[in-house]
C-alpha cells in the first residue's frame, strides 16, 4: 500500500497533492455558496465577506485544479496528453474515472467564464450555468475516488467523509432556513443530499476497497466515450 | 472627475440579500424586510471604488450603476 | 366592478359639461354609440396620408405636439415625446392601445369604448401611421365580455370596409390592478405574465416582438384622432395654454348624477361634481384619481383640473376620477377598504411592495377598526414612505399617497380612532364600492 503510494516522481506527488486539494477548495466553495444562496446568515458576519470568500476560495480551486492537471499532463508515469485535460473520457489511463474529472474540469470552466461575464449575460443565464457547480462537485468526488492513489488511505477517506458532510449539512442548514414555497426544488435538493453520500459509500466500498479495484478500473470504459 | 454615475436597483431581480448595504452604507441602507433603500441615487466621486464594489458584489445583479445623472 | 353601475353610465344621457364636448359630441348629439357608418359620415375616414411626412417632418406628431396633448392614462406624459421617440428608433413599430382601465372607480375608457370605438381605432391607425407600425394590438381586460364582442364587431365593421392598412388585433388580459401598466401590456403580449416589467429597455426601444413599441390610453388616441383632423389650434381652444383640451371624468360618490363627462382642463372641480348633479348633503372630501389617488379636503374643491393647479396638494388629474364623499363618513374605513385591495393586486414582484404594501394595508386597517397601539401612526407614517420610487411601476407609490393624503384629510377622524377607537360613522356601510381585496387568479 505505502510502497504503492511511494512509486513515482515529484510531478506525481504534486498531481495527488494538487488534486486533493483541489477536491477540499471546492467543497468548501460549494458549500458556501450553498448555504450562503438563502436569505438567512449567521450573526457577525458579513455577506458580503461570505460572497467574496466564496468567489476567492473558488478562483484558488482553480489554481490548484490547474497544478493537478498539469502536473498529471507532465507526469511520464501515465501518458495522458493535453487533449484529455478538456475531452472528457478519452484517456488512456482509468478512461472513465479521470474523463469524470475532465468533465467537472469543463463545467468549472464554464462557471468561470460565465461569472467573469455575468453582467453581460443577466442574472438568469449566469444563475443557469452556475447550477453546473453542483455537478462538477460530485463529479470530482467520485473521480477522486475512482482514479484517486491515495483512496485506500485512512486519511483520505476520512476526508471524503469530511466534504460530504460540510456539503450535506450546507444543504439541509439552507433547507431548514428557507421559506415556504419552491417546493420541488428543495425536494430535488434534499434527495440529491442524500443520494450523494449513499451512492459514494457503496462505490467506495464495492469499488476502490476491494482489492484488485487497479485493474477494473483500468479496464471501465465508457461505452459512448471509446477509451483507448 | 469623470462623468457622474447614479445607482439603480432592479426591483424585480433584488431579493433583499442586502450586500449592497453593507459595502455601501453611504448610499444604501435596507428597510425592516432587508431591501435596500437608496438614501442617494448619485454616486460621490469618493465613493466611486466602493459603489463599484457593491455592484460586483450583488449576487442577483440587482444593483446597477448607470453613467449620467438620474 | 359592478355591472349595474356600468350599464347605468352607458345609457344615461348626461347632460353636456362645461365646454363643447368633442370626444362625446357624437354620443350628446344622438344618444346612440356610433356605428362605423355613423362614424365616417360625420368624421371621414382618419387622414392616414397627412400624418405620415417624408424625410424629417413628421405632420401628425408636430400637429400633437403644438397641440400639447398629454397621455390620459393617469401618467399624464407628453404624447409628442412618445411618439416621436417610437418613430425614431429603426424598424417596424408596434401600437398597443390600453383600454385596461383596471382602475376600479373609472369608467372613462370603457365608456368612450362604447359610445365611439370608431374615434379610438382611428386614433391607433393614425399613431400607427406616424410611427411607423404595420400593427395595433387593443388591451382589454378579459372580463369585460360584453366589450369584447362589441369592439370585436367594430373591428369587423372596419376589416369589410377596407379602411386601414394596418393589422388591428384584439386581445383579452387577465384582468388585474397592475396588468394596465404599459409594460404589463408588452410582457403579457410577447407571451409572458401581464405584470410589470420595471427596468430597462424601455418599450419604445424594445416591447412587442422587440419592436419599438408605442403604449398609450385609448382616450389619448381618440384625442390624436381629432387633432389630426381638426388641428392644434382647433384642440388648443379648450382647455388651459399649458394644458389644453378635453378630458374624460369618471365622477361618483355622493352625486345625484354619476357617470362619464368630458369636461374642459382647468374646470375647477366644483363645476365638474355641479354637472353630476353635485353633492346632496355637505361635501367632506374629493377622492381624485381613484384609489392610487388622493384624497383632498373639501376646501379644495374650487381646484381647477390641471396638473399645475393640482401638484401643490400632491395631487393631479391622473385618469380622471373623482369621487365625492359627503355626510357621515369615515375616510379612514374607506380607504382601508381600498388599501386592502391595493395590497392584494400587488404584482409580488418587488420585496418593497410585496411585503411593505400588505404592511402598511394591516397597519391602516388597524388605525381604521380603533385597534391601534401606541406605536402604529409612526410606524404607518414609516413604511407608507418607503413604498414610493421602489418598485418596477408605480403601483407602491399610488398606495403610499392615498395613505399619507387619507392621515392627512381626515385628522379629526385620525384622532378619534387613535384615542377613542373606531368613530360611528366607521360602522355604516361602505360608500366607495371596492372589488374583493383577493389576489388576480391569473397573470397570463
């Protein structure tokens, strides 16, 4: 396991380290943004310091997003190459579970496009995209754990556990500060609460805990993505 | 300076989320149910960055600084 | 609101106001609506090919424009400005003509409607001409059915007998207070709800399809309709130099004789209330307006109808309502009872006007039952001053001055009910009718 985790040169430390990252600094700005989206707010803090915490925290994502994606690009362990930093499910190492980090790579980058041009957008298209945010999260996640070396770690599990929970509690603390009405979004909200964790304990467990999860991942492909 | 600006609320849009108010109590201060109340449309020159800021910050991009006097 | 009252204005023959009468001439010399053959025999078919200039003259709008005719939808803006601003901007232009007249105590529009739908659509086709617009689209509110079939048989009429070139199309809202703001009209005709739309474009930039888009009240256009016939000079005989013409008055209330008069601008408002047979015991205050207008004591019933004269008491002509009240009355139950709908007709859109008019509406109705506690007046006086200038329309600001013009109208009344509780009269029954204060069922 350990010995496992020691293979490889510096770039890929800096990958797995990135990534992980990566994976913290979103959730965190997920779940700002999530309980900060309501109308209620806890007292001594500003607003405004929640939206531009939740802005800064997101553009240090990005950051780290760019190391992780580089460094894993630049690493010559796998042979990734540019194209699959931003085409999802081509690549030739674990094609699904890193096309699933492509594809919320894609979707932050939408995100970040559209909010840097928000007001010529209008709020509504801006809103639309920014709904992808709450996709590329699980997304990460579960490329996290899909491609992730460190997954098998104690430690790093304890740290999916983590991001699920700031997430989940986000999510029913907007929930129960919320008012009445809109009542089918905050139904799709709660089912998606609470789908999330269950779907990923299950993964986690059928998955990448059990032994030999190396090779069947290598060997998921995408079945519309044709991995090579 | 410049030409000046005047503050615009889009009613419709705004939500009371109140951030304007709290990065522009100058201009802008909010009623008993949290929506703002423009105490001044016009922006003071001194004023300038800080109601650039409250724009930005308006998460409904309810708030607009419009060129020219009301 | 009710149908009886309507059916009484349509068929009564009132005797002529102050001033020769123009839009209803027809209608005084007859007594009968005017069919389209009655119609083009008196007026002729509308000067279609006069109002349209060539390159940079524009003959109708300089015609309303030396005829300093202003909107008579209540906003009282310059009609010239409107149109030129609509015949200014590129491409094919859109004439809405808002007979909505969702205000309840007037009945001017649907009167006119009734008696010369001809004059109106004239009006439509002639702005149309100026502005450059291939179609008019005619508002009404889609439960006034009766009025539909009619104006629909007018329409009719004009299609067989050839007489415009532009696309006329009738069209049936949902029938609510706010629904007859011009940009209700243009949202719920591009196929949204009939709410008000607030921020920019403006609609002449861009209302129906995108298309510069010219809204004006269907009186406005019967009043275009005759100054591009008659002239300037001939409109500018009547009324004030800085307001001149006719205007249409809604008068009810302690009346002998309610109904629709055409009176001249600046006819003080004594002589218009004298020729709905005025009031039978001693006048104790003018509603003007209606409900998103104010109330003015009875001192101030010598006032001649104009914006100028009126703008000093906070008030203005508006869509020319006057309602009279007389004798034991509480103006404060009164308005309470009109405030209420006010605050159910809010369109919900804007957190000021959503939350503050319901707000000041069970503050008033408080004051209004004797309930009040020490700190209501200041609180009512408070939130009835945020409401102005904070919404997409102006549906908050008529509330607030029908609040602050009520406190201030009715001091004696105020006093009674803060310190005494409810005053008797507070008990009679209601003088001003009031639609049920429920929300509008339907936007769209």
């Amino acid at each position: 396991m350990t010995l496992l985790a020691l293979t490889g040169g510096p770039l890929w430390y800096a990958s797995r380290a990135g990534g992980t990252l990566t994976l913290i600094l979103l959730t965190a700005t997920v779940a700002l943004g999530i309980a900060s989206g309501g109308r209620a707010v806890p007292r001594g803090v500003g607003r405004f310091e929640i939206g531009l915490l939740h802005r800064n925290l997101s553009l240090l994502t990005l950051v780290f997003l760019a190391v992780h994606v580089v460094t894993a690009v630049l690493d010559p362990f796998v042979h990734l190459g540019w194209a699959v930093a931003v085409v999802p499910f081509g690549a030739s190492y674990r094609p699904l579970w890193l096309g699933l980090g492509t594809a919320a790579l894609d979707l932050l980058l939408a995100v970040l496009v559209t909010s840097a041009l928000r007001r010529r957008l209008g709020v509504r298209r801006w809103k639309a995209v920014h709904w992808l945010a709450y996709a590329a999260w699980p997304l990460a996640l579960f490329h996290s754990a899909g491609t992730g070396t460190d997954t098998r770690l104690p430690l790093q599990l304890w740290l999916y556990a983590g991001c699920l929970g700031a997430v989940v509690a986000a999510v029913w603390w907007r929930l129960a500060k919320a008012g009445p009405g809109r009542v089918p979004g905050r139904l799709v909200a709660a089912v998606a609460a609470t789908a999330v964790p269950v779907v990923l304990g299950a993964f986690l467990a059928t998955g990448p805990l059990q032994p030999g999860w190396a090779q069947r991942a290598a060997a998921t492909t995408v079945l519309l993505g044709g991995g090579r | 300076m410049s030409r000046p600006r005047t503050l615009r609320i889009d009613r419709i849009t705004c939500t009371g989320q109140g951030l304007c108010a709290e990065l522009l109590p100058e201009l802008i201060a909010l009623d008993e149910w949290g929506y703002p109340v423009l105490k001044d449309r016009t922006v003071p020159d001194r004023l300038r960055t800080h109601a650039r800021r409250a724009v930005a910050a308006c998460p409904r991009l309810a708030l607009h600084s419009d060129r020219g006097r009301p | 609101m009710n149908s009886s009252a309507t059916a009484r204005l349509t068929t009564r023959h009132l005797a002529a106001a102050p001033g020769a009468p123009r839009l209803l001439a027809d209608w005084y010399a007859t007594g009968r609506p005017a069919a389209l053959a009655d119609h083009l025999g008196r007026h002729g078919p509308p000067p279609v090919a006069a109002a349209v200039g060539g390159r940079g003259s524009m003959p109708l709008v300089e015609a309303v424009e030396a005829a300093g005719l202003s909107g008579r939808g209540g906003a009282g803006f310059p009609t010239a400005r409107k149109l030129r601003a609509v015949a200014e901007r590129r491409g094919r232009a859109v004439v809405v003509v808002n007979a909505m007249e969702s205000e309840p105590a007037s009945r001017k529009d649907q009167f006119l409607l009734h008696v010369a739908p001809h004059l109106v659509l004239d009006g439509a086709v002639l702005a149309a001409a100026a502005v450059g617009a291939d179609t008019v689209h005619v508002c009404l509110p889609r439960d006034r059915s009766a009025q539909y079939r009619r104006l629909s048989a007018a329409l009719d009429e004009r299609r067989r007998a050839r007489v415009d070139r532009v696309r006329l199309r009738l069209h049936a809202l949902p029938h609510a207070y706010v629904s007859s703001e011009s940009t209700s009209l243009v949202r719920w005709l591009n196929g949204g709800p009939a709410r008000p739309q607030g921020s920019p474009p403006r609609t002449h930039e861009r209302g129906v399809g995108r298309r510069p888009t010219l809204v004006n009240n269907a009186e406005t256009l019967a009043h275009l309709a005759l100054i591009a016939r008659h002239g300037p000079d001939w409109f500018r005989r009547e009324g004030t130099p800085d307001e001149p013409g006719t205007t249409l008055v809604t008068v009810s209330g302690a009346v002998a004789a309610p109904g629709v008069l055409e009176v001249a601008l600046g006819t003080p408002l004594a002589t218009v209330l004298d020729h709905a047979q005025g009031p039978a015991q001693p006048l104790r205050a003018l509603l003007l307006g209606g409900f998103a207008g104010t109330w003015l004591p009875a001192a101030h019933q010598d006032t001649p109808l104009t914006r100028r004269d009126l703008a000093p008491l906070g008030a203005a002509p508006g869509a020319g309502v006057l309602i009279a009240v007389a004798g034991p009355v509480c103006g404060l139950t009164e308005t309470a009872r009109m405030l209420a709908y006010l605050a159910a007709h809010s369109a919900r859109q804007c957190g000021p006007c959503h939350l503050g008019l319901p707000a000041v509406a069970d503050d008033f109705a408080a004051l209004a039952a004797g309930r009040a506690d020490p700190g209501l007046l200041s609180r009512l006086r408070r939130r009835t001053g945020l409401l102005a200038d904070r919404g997409a329309c102006r549906h908050p600001d008529g509330a607030a001055r029908l609040v602050a013009s009520a406190l201030h109208t009715f001091p004696d009344d105020v006093g009674h009910h803060l310190t005494r509780g409810a005053c008797p009269a507070a008990h009679q029954p209601p003088r001003i009718p009031v639609p049920p204060a429920t929300p509008p069922e339907r936007w769209r």
